[in-house]
C-alpha cells in the first residue's frame, strides 16, 4: 500500500507543517517504538479517510532533533494536529481511533 504520509526532516517541516494551509496531523515516532507500530494502521486508516482534507506528515524522533526540541516531545507516539501553522491539540500515546477522529473532526 502506498503511504499518505510525507516524510518531513528539519528542513522542511516549516514548509510541509508550518506553513500549509488548514490541518495537518504530525505524528512524532520512532522505528524502535512499539506503541508506534501499534499506532501505525490507526494512523493509516485515518490518512486514508481523510486524505483530501488534512494533510498527515511523519517524523522520526531519532533524525530529525530540531523540530522534535521546538515541541518538546519527550515520548513516542505523539501525535500533533496544526492548523495554519499552529499547534492545535497534542496527544501522547497510544489513542483509539475514535478519539484521533474527535479530534480531527474538531479541525474540519
């Protein structure tokens, strides 16, 4: 299956998350992380379902320090929502998909 997913670095998550237009949901993770592989086909469903509505963007902890230091993420899997380059909401953890939908719905 093709991801829906952007693989964003330090360089261009100002670009890709910062300065998009309406919602985009960055989901901080880790390869080592099991929660995040746990979280992984939640997060793709809700990429599927909501494709050309918000944009979803991942980033590795472990390569890109810059942006995981300016949101202070200190676990794995958290999931940011922005909203015109703004954060919006942050969830940390494991989230059952129902809640993960609240939220993005919230933003719509």
């Amino acid at each position: 299956m093709l991801s829906r997913f952007i693989d964003v670095t330090d360089e261009d998550f100002q670009a890709e998350v910062l300065e998009a237009e309406g919602p985009v949901l960055v989901e901080f993770w880790a390869v080592w992380c099991g929660p995040c592989r746990q979280m992984a086909p939640v997060v793709e469903d809700l990429a599927a379902e909501y494709a050309d509505k918000i944009k979803f963007v991942k980033v590795n902890v472990d390569e890109v320090t810059e942006s995981v230091g300016t949101y202070g993420i200190m676990s794995v899997p958290t999931i940011m929502l922005f909203k015109d380059g703004n954060p919006m909401e942050t969830l940390v953890g494991v989230q059952p998909k129902p809640r993960l939908q609240e939220v993005l719905d919230n933003y719509l």
